[in-house]
C-alpha cells in the first residue's frame, strides 16, 4: 500500500454514479491532487438499533442492503475502481488515518445519527470533511422561505413551493470516470447477496436493486403510461403498479430524485400532464417536506411528543408489541398488512397508515416503537419519510387536524370489501 496521499468517497444512501455532486467533487479533487480515490461503505448490519433496543433486520430489507451495495461494486469494477466495505465508522477512521487521507467526501444527512457519525471522523483529524446535501429536490439556496421558517404544515409548503414555479434542482451528468484506487490495497468487497421476492410481493419479481435496475423500473414504469393511472390505483393495497415503487430507489440513493422529475417532466412533455401525473409530484412533495422538516427541527421530531407540547399518554411498553409486530392481534387487516411487512420488506401506504393508526390509537403505543419496528422491516427505509410519517398520524408532527384515525373496519369495507387483501395474507375473511 502506498504512502502517497488519498482522497476517500464515503457511499452512505448514495448508491449512484448519476447525479452525484459529492462523488463528482471527490473526483476532482483526486484527479487535481494526482492521487487515488478509494470507494468506501459501512456494511450493512443485521440489526437495528432503536428505542425498543436490538431489532432483528428484515431479510428482505438485509438482502436489498447487501445487494444494493454490490451493484454499486459492479458498477465501479467496470470503471477500474471496487467498493471497499467497513464495520462501522471507527473502523472507517482506522482506515483514514493508515492511508494517509486528505479528504473525506460524502453525501451529508440532516439525521441525529448520521450527524453523529460525521463528528466521529471528524473531530481531531487531519483530513477535511466535504459534505453534499443530495437526496432533496431542492438546495437550501431555491427555497422561497429560510430553512428555520420551512412552513410546518404540508399544504403551506406545497404552495409555497409551487407559487414559486420550483421543480427541482438541474441534475448532474453521471460520473464516467473514476481515478484508481490506491495501489495494492486489499479490498474487502461487498459480497453478492440474491435478493428473492416473495411470491405475493408487491415488488415484482424482477424488481432488483441497484443503479441500472432503479432507471430501468422508472424508465418501464413511465413508458407504461403508469403515471396517467397512478390517482386512481395509488389506494389499493397491494399489486405490482399501482403505485410507482419508486420510495426503495430513492431510500438508497440508487436514484435522484432530480432525476426522477427530469424524467417525469419529460413523460408529461410526450404524453400530456394529468391530474394523476400531477399526483406523482405531489407525494414526492410530501418527502421533500419532511426532509425540510428535519432540516428545521433537527433532534426535537425524536423526542416522545414530537413537536407537540406534552408528551400524549402511551404505553412505552406495550403487552400488545409483539401481536402487533407479529400480525397476530386478531384484527384481520391489521394482521395481513404486518405479515405482509414482514415476508416483503414493503407496505402500501394506505396499509403503512392503517397498521400504525392501530398501532398508536387502538392498541396505545409508543409512535417511537412502531417507527423502529417499520426501520427494521422495510427495504425502503427512510428515516426522514417515517418518522415524518409517525409523528404525522400520532398528531405530534405536522397534522394541522392533530392526528388521525383509520378505523380499521371502515378501511376493509373501503379497501378489502371482498377480503382478497387478508386471504392473501392468510387471513380468512
Ligand atoms: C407510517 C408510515 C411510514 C412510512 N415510512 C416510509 C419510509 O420509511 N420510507 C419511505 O420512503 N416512505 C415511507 N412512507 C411513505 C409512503 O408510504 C411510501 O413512500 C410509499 O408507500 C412507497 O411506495 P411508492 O414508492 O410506490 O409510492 P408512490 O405512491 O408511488 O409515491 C411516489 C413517491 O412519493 C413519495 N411519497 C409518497 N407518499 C409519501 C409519504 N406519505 N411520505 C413521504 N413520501 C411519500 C415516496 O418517495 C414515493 O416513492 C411511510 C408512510 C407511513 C404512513
């Protein structure tokens, strides 16, 4: 291994070549300075650490992780470069500090957690830190409002937004070239994990991770004329289109969200705008929010009462955890939507809101409990989205109406009136 000096790109939920501003800049710097670039990740752990302590991770969830990351592997080998895999992040700063580091480059996240572990590589070190936000729509710079004054209700920033003729920020040409890594260094690269769908998965079977699958599926989706369709099917509760699946692409990063508008704002440009295409905009609106949303609040949105004023009185341990988890609380839907999280990885959302309405108003949990227990199940985990959407249906984040109740027999009449949903989950209706 060389003593020469190194620049390191850490991949945290950044798994793409494609509109990357933190990878675009550690490869000019490399290639100013004349050194190499080495590829680092943190492998993907089994469990998740949480407010209700150790939980086991989703095979489905632990498979896309693993897979995700060796696509990327793929993606470099075929540039000259690999992935490197780390434990954690001290041994991330061992690494640093043998290889003689200059900088360290990332994508930065607005998360308690992530910042943390920005501090840890930081403090006392003698290379510096680039951070890039790139997982929003939108810089700081094109907001119509500070970031302390980001409107705390959805409908407010939505409009703010629009009024503003705000799209989404250009999106950067995907990176062609990559400089070598360091010379003999022996790698540990991300093994390659078969991700296998359940047989009654909404995620196709074919549904894979990585980069070139992510604008596979979204290049699909759109030439299917899917988006033309979506207000009328985004409801339904499980199927292969009737929603865009795009939440598991843009989880990981494997996907820019810019770059799904560039393409969207394209498909309306050849087949026309509608009311549904508009709608697909508009739920990403709802992730863009809540991502501004942390940006504002930072810590407070992990606290037991979220940003209300009092923390609401629930059971912090709940006897009902483990039915609830389980599926195994003899409410019909209830149980079909967690088995099917369990086996799939995934959830519509109308189940997502159904299940954690039962959750915090019928069975009295804690909206931290039932965030962690989502965390560890699905393949498109966000901590952004879910705990914006926890704390939304608790009535403790941004609900201007404080919260709300999905009557869980209302919803099978709603949604399952013929009982397909349960039986498919082996729920005899
Ligand atoms: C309790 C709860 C927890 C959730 N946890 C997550 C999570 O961990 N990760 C995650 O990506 N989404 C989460 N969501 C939001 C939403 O359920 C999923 O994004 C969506 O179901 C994913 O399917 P899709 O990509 O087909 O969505 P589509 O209906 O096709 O929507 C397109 C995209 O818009 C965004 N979007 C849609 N609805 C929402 C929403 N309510 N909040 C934020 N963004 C939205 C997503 O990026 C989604 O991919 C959660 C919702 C609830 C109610």
């Amino acid at each position: 291994m060389t003593n020469s000096p190194c620049v390191i790109y850490w991949f945290r939920r950044d798994y793409r070549l494609d509109d990357n501003p933190a990878l675009t800049a550690a490869i000019a710097t490399a290639t100013q300075a004349g050194c190499p670039l080495l590829a680092v990740a943190i492998s993907p752990s089994r469990t998740t650490n949480s407010f209700v302590g150790e939980l086991d991770r989703g095979a489905t969830a632990l498979a896309w992780a693993h897979a995700t990351q060796n696509a990327l592997h793929r993606q470099l080998q075929a540039m000259g470069q690999q992935l490197h895999l780390v434990t954690d992040i001290t041994s991330l700063r061992q690494l640093a500090e043998r290889l003689h580091v200059t900088h360290i480059f990332c994508e930065s996240i607005a998360l308690p957690y992530e910042t943390d572990e920005v501090t840890a590589l930081s403090v006392g070190a003698n290379w510096s830190i680039q951070q890039y936000p790139q997982s929003s729509l939108f810089n700081a710079d094109m907001l119509p409002f500070p970031v302390d004054d980001v409107p705390l209700v959805f409908t407010a920033f939505r409009q703010a937004i629009e009024k503003a003729s705000l799209r989404a920020a250009q999106p950067l040409a995907p990176v062609r070239q990559v400089p070598p890594p360091p010379s003999n260094f022996e790698f540990n690269p991300p093994a390659g994990v078969p991700v296998v769908h359940h047989p009654r998965s909404s995620m196709a079977p074919d549904r894979m991770p990585g980069e070139t699958g992510a604008r596979r599926h979204w290049a699909d989706y759109l030439a299917a004329g899917h988006p033309h369709r979506y207000f009328e099917t985004r409801n339904q509760l499980s199927g292969h289109h009737f929603s865009s699946q795009l939440s598991v692409d843009l989880a990981w990063g494997t996907l820019s969200v810019r770059r799904v508008v560039e393409m969207l704002d394209a498909f309306e440009m050849r087949n026309g705008a509608s009311k549904s295409s508009y709608w697909l905009w508009f739920e990403l609106m709802w992730r863009e929010h809540f991502r501004w949303l942390h940006q504002r609040f930072g810590v407070k949105l992990f606290h037991a009462r979220g940003l209300a004023k009092a923390t609401p009185p629930r059971r912090v341990k709940n006897p009902r955890w483990t039915d609830w988890c389980r599926g195994e609380t003899g409410q019909p839907l209830i149980d079909a939507g967690m088995r099917e999280l369990v086996n799939t990885g995934f959830l519509s959302n109308r189940m997502r809101q159904i299940v954690a309405s039962y959750w915090l108003n019928d069975l009295g949990g804690d909206w931290r409990a039932g965030a962690a227990w989502f965390e560890s199940q699905l393949c498109d985990e966000d901590c952004f989205s879910n705990t914006g959407n926890w704390l939304y249906i608790a009535g403790l984040g941004s609900d201007p109406r404080g919260g709300r109740r999905f009557d869980p027999v209302k919803q099978m009449r709603d949604h399952d009136p013929a009982g397909r949903y349960q039986r498919l989950w082996g729920i005899s209706a």
